[in-house]
C-alpha cells in the first residue's frame, strides 16, 4: 500500500466518523444498541397531564391523571371520567414506539413541512410531565402528519421542550417516520375518549350485590367467606358459577350512548325516583349506586351515584335484571371435588359410616373407628355419586330473607317438624379441607325426601333413589374385600387343610378315606422363591415341586372375596369348615417349626348355599366358590 492511498483512506474513514457522531447527536437512541424513541425524553409514568388537539377532525380534549391508571377529563367536559386503556395506548404508542429519521429543520421550524403533512398536522399532542424536584413541569409536543409513500408509518415533528408562556412559538426541529398506531390511537370522537364502564368495580372485587325495584329489595348476592350467598329474598348458599356470572355480566356494562351532559332535574329521565336501582360494594370503602329510569328509544336512561352525565344502557342489558332469585340457589349438595374430600360420614339408625382419607394427597380411605382398609373402587364410587348429588327443589322460605332470627331458632325447630328434620336420624356430612357440609335428611314424600343443610332456613326436595342408595349401605359395603393380603415373599410356609370336594372322593377303600375326611399339605418357600410340597408326615421323601400349587399361590396370599357379609363370624358354620388356610410368616432360611402356630389362617364353609370365608380380622366374605374348589383339590 503507497502513502497515496493510505491518507484516501484516512479521509474517508474520518468523514463517516464525522457522520456517525452528527447522527448520534442529532437522534441519540434511549438505551445503548437500541433505535431511538419518539421522544427521547418522554417518561409515561411522569405524565401528569395530556392535550390532544384533533386538527383533522376538529376538536380538542384534556385530561389530568388522577392516579397510576386513573385518568379524568377536564375538557370539553369538567370531571368526566376517562378511558383509561385508550389513554394507555396513546402513552405506550409514545413511550416505545421508534423512530426513524426523515428531515433535519433549520432552528426556527424552516420550511418543507408540507411534504410530510406538518404544514397543517392531524392531531398536536402535548405531554405534561412532573418536574424533578425543585423544577418546573416538563412539556413535550408531538406533530402527528401524513402517511409516507408505503403508508406503513407516519410523518411525525420533533423537537425541543415547549417553554411555558411560548407555546404559540415552538416549531419543530427534526421529522421522524413511525408507526401508525399513534395516530390511530388519537384518530378517536371525544366520547370514544370517556370510560364506557357503567361500575368501576370489577367483579372479583364486588363483596355484595342488591337489585331494588320500586324501593323494593328484590334481589341481594354477597361474599360469606369469599363465597357468593343469596341473601335476599331468602337466605341460602348460592351457586357459585350461576352467582359469578350474574355479577360478572352486571358489572361488566358498558355505556351505549352518552344522552345528556348538561342534564336537568333526575325526574326528566324517570329517575326520581329510579325505577331500579343497583348498589355494588366493593370493601367498606367503596360503593357504587347505579339508579336506573325511563326508556327512551336511544335506551334505557340512568345515572350513576355522583356522576352528573346521563346515560343510555342497553335495553337487553336491563332484561338481565329479571333472573328469577331461585336460579341463584346452590342446588349442589356438596359443593366439593372428590379429590378434596378429606373425611365423609353416614349417620344411620343402624350405626353411623365414618370413612376417612389416610393422609393429604392420597387415594385410600380408612373404615373408622376400627381403621380398617377400604376397596378404593367403592370409595371412588362414593365419592363421585355425592359430587353430583343434586336438590330437585326448594320448599317455600321458612324465615324471610330480612329475618334475624337464628337459623337454629325455635321457629326455625317448629317449623322443621312437618318435614321430619327436627330430629333427622339420618344424615350425611361431607368434609373437605377440613371443613364440614352436612346435610339432615327428613320424611319422604311420594319419590322425595325432604333434606336441609345443617345451618340452613330452606328445605329442599331429592329424589329419594339417590339418597337411599347410600343411606342404605353399612360400613361393610366399603370394606376392601382382600380377605387376606401378603406378599408371597413375606411367607416361609402355607398349609391347606381340607374336605375334598365331592368329585374327588374316592370310589375305592371307603374305610381307608370316608367321606368328610380332611386331608392336609403344607408347601414352603425355598431359596430363589420356589414354592415345594413337603413330604407328607412319617416318610422320607423329599420336598417336590407342585404345578398345581404354584398355579394357584397368588390367589392364596392375595385371597380376595367377593363381598363383606357379617362382622363376626357368629352364626356361621365355621366350626367344622370345608377348609383351613394357614400362613406362616418367614424366610427360606428362618422355616416354622411343624408344630408351630400359624400367623395368620382362614376358614372356609358353606353357608346358605355360599362360600363363605372367617378372615383373620373376624369380618366374615363371601368368596368364590369355584376358587374355594380347586383350594380343596390340593392337598
């Protein structure tokens, strides 16, 4: 490289430095490797007040921040409240939209505005922001012009802050393309500026919720123990969903026309008095009441507590306020999931069902108060028929919704007397989370019984089919019908005493083996796990395998019955039973000794044309009869 060519080269890397640093002052990006903003200076959250001048559509409008998201409108409307997700956008379109750089402007404004529709711009936008301590607010203006060539982005002027007194003599310095959006969130009515929300609670908020026609309390929703609870014009535990969306739909209205905003007196619109009148609560500190009037063909007149603009509600809004009270009721009679069910009890003449879950996060349930296991698919069963349980129908209110009296009261008491639930015998409580739902079951009545939750002034009607299925079951429907269950590994011998079965008696030497003689074997657990026959008493064969033994041993350590029938074995034949099964718990290398009581055993008889078996609980099942054959065919 020659000295000619190297200073070429130094000229020209110095007028791109040179170009470099003339854009960097002239458009300085927001944050280091980031394109500029709109306005470099801009802060959202400091804006105090905001001033848009719609050239285009002729109008202008104001507004002061009246908190983080609450904004209201001075002009041309004093104290009207703002939309405040429009003025959002607006400030959010500003804070980060990018720019790009079109035109530099001599001081002074200069000329060449026309190109880009700042001669005479759609819309001037002015940004009031808070000072830093000690200093004067800071004003921001943005020119909003013409679309460029692709019609992709707009023109907009930039340029110094305005200084107060000389706002007619700001010009802009610079025009800058960006994104359209900060026109089209301007490019608005003045009404499309003004909140549409009827309430300003929002419906997760609303503790409580009251209708009034006429003056009349016709309907009132509130939070008990943040569920949603009838109160008006009976008292009762509301359906939640039903509940969340009537409040939901109500809170939710949205203004269909501004009609008035210099009103005269309320009697004009039919509100003096109001025809209905709404009261939302939100808290103790915050109510709003909605008063609601005559219809006129923009709608349905109305106006809000402390507003002093008129408004037109949708007709078919109204109409909603028409649901009838008995849809509001909780017709669920527990209102849980089955896996939040912790402890479910059956109240019973015969002796009260207490089941309850073995620990948080489990599936099993405990049979109380003998802790015994459960068959998980009864308890599932359980579970889901009280899930959809289901009251057909309400009785007429004993106690009016205004009414003080206890719900245990003595009215209440004498009241309950025709309907069997003074002294319901028969009940059934449900707790979930630790907290109990129960429910007093009463008389029947045709296909119904009467029933009404504890703490309740309501009777409600069920269809008696669905409660006596469960009322009727003893704690023996829900016991696990494993008559015994081990692991073959935990044994170290099984014996099996038994009468044969009558195909297997012998027809020959009848004096050696008369019928109903019992015959005995006993199998033990070798090392590896497998299972041999012992050579029968007083020879010296030694121990054999047994197909037949091995085919059948999982049924024999997981003997299963077929159903629960009796808590004691009294009554039943077991004295002389068909067979005996006994366990002895070991190892291969720890063997009983032969006279050595067994662990565990189990009895076997026919009773009542079934096999029954006594499980070393005492509980007596009813158990295969066809398993209870091949059992006696091994020995």
């Amino acid at each position: 490289m020659n000295f000619r060519t190297t200073v070429v080269l130094l000229v020209v890397l110095a007028l791109f430095g040179g170009a470099y640093l003339y854009v960097s002052k002239a458009h300085p990006a927001s944050e280091e490797g980031k394109a500029p903003t709109l306005l470099g200076a801009f802060e959202q959250a400091a804006v105090e007040r905001l001033r848009v001048d719609n050239q285009q559509m002729g109008y202008r409008v104001e507004f002061v921040r009246q908190g983080p998201d609450a904004w209201t409108m001075t002009y041309p409307l004093e104290d009207a409240p703002a939309d405040e997700a429009l003025l959002s956008q607006i400030l959010s379109a500003v804070a980060y939209n990018t720019r790009k750089p079109a035109a530099d402007l001599p001081a002074g404004g200069g000329g060449g505005l026309e190109a880009y529709g700042l001669a005479k711009p759609r819309a001037v936008l002015d940004f009031e922001m808070k000072g830093a301590e000690g200093k004067a607010p800071a004003r921001l203006r943005l020119l909003v012009g013409g679309e460029d060539i692709k019609k992709d982005d707009i023109y907009c002027g930039v340029g110094p802050p305005v200084e107060a007194g000389k706002e007619g003599e700001w010009r802009p310095t610079g025009v800058v393309r960006t994104p359209a959006n900060v026109w089209n969130s301007v490019n608005k009515t003045v009404d499309q500026y003004r909140d549409p929300r009827v309430f300003s609670v929002r419906s997760f908020d609303a503790q409580s919720l009251k209708v009034f026609r006429d003056g009349t309390l016709a309907l009132a929703l509130g939070k008990e123990e943040n569920a949603w609870h009838l109160q008006a014009p009976r008292r009762e535990r509301a359906d939640r969903f039903v509940a969340d969306g009537f409040v939901a739909q109500i809170l939710g209205w949205r203004i269909a026309r501004f009609h008035e905003n210099a009103p005269g007196p309320d009697g004009n619109y039919g509100l003096e008095p109001p025809r209905v009148e709404i009261v939302v609560q939100e808290g103790s500190d915050k109510t709003e009441r909605l008063l609601i009037g005559k219809e006129v063909p923009e709608g349905v007149l109305a106006r809000r507590e402390g507003s002093k603009f008129i408004w037109a509600l949708k007709p078919e809004d109204v109409k909603a306020l028409e649901k009838n009270p008995e849809d509001f009721l909780d017709r669920k009679l527990f209102r849980n999931f089955s896996d939040e069910v912790n402890e479910v009890r059956i109240g019973r003449p015969e002796g009260e069902v207490v089941l309850a879950r073995e620990g948080a996060g489990s599936r099993a349930f405990r049979l109380k108060p003998k802790d015994q296991a459960t068959a998980a698919d009864r308890t599932d069963a359980l579970l889901a028929d009280l899930e959809k349980l289901e009251i057909a129908g309400f009785e007429p209110p004993i106690l009016a919704g205004g009414d003080t009296r206890p719900a245990s009261g003595p009215a209440l008491d004498e009241a309950l007397k025709r309907y069997g639930l003074d002294a319901a015998p028969r009940w059934i409580q449900v707790a979930a989370k630790g907290k109990p739902t129960k429910v007093l079951v009463g008389k029947r009545e045709g296909d119904f019984l009467f029933v009404r939750r504890e703490g309740s002034a309501n009777v409600g009607r069920m269809k008696a089919e669905d409660l006596e299925r469960l009322l009727g079951r003893d704690g023996l429907h829900y016991l696990s019908r494993e008559v015994v269950s081990f692991s073959e590994f935990d044994l170290s011998a099984i014996e099996i005493e038994a009468k044969p079965a009558p195909e297997t008696q012998p027809a020959t030497d009848p004096a050696t083996r008369p019928a109903g003689a019992t015959r005995k074997a006993r199998w033990s657990r070798e090392e590896g796990g497998k299972w041999m026959r012992q050579a029968a008493e007083g020879t010296a064969s030694a121990p054999a395998e047994d197909p037949a033994f091995t085919k059948e041993v999982e049924s024999i350590v997981r003997l299963k019955g077929d159903e629960a029938r009796a808590w004691t074995g009294e009554g039943f034949p077991f004295e002389d039973p068909l067979l005996v099964v006994r366990y002895w718990k070991g190892s291969p290398t720890s063997r009983p000794a032969v006279d050595a009581a067994p662990s565990e055993q189990v009895k076997v008889a026919e009773h009542e044309g079934a096999s029954v078996a006594l499980a070393p609980s005492g509980v007596v099942f009813t158990i295969p009869s066809d398993l209870v054959a091949r059992l006696r065919a091994l020995p």
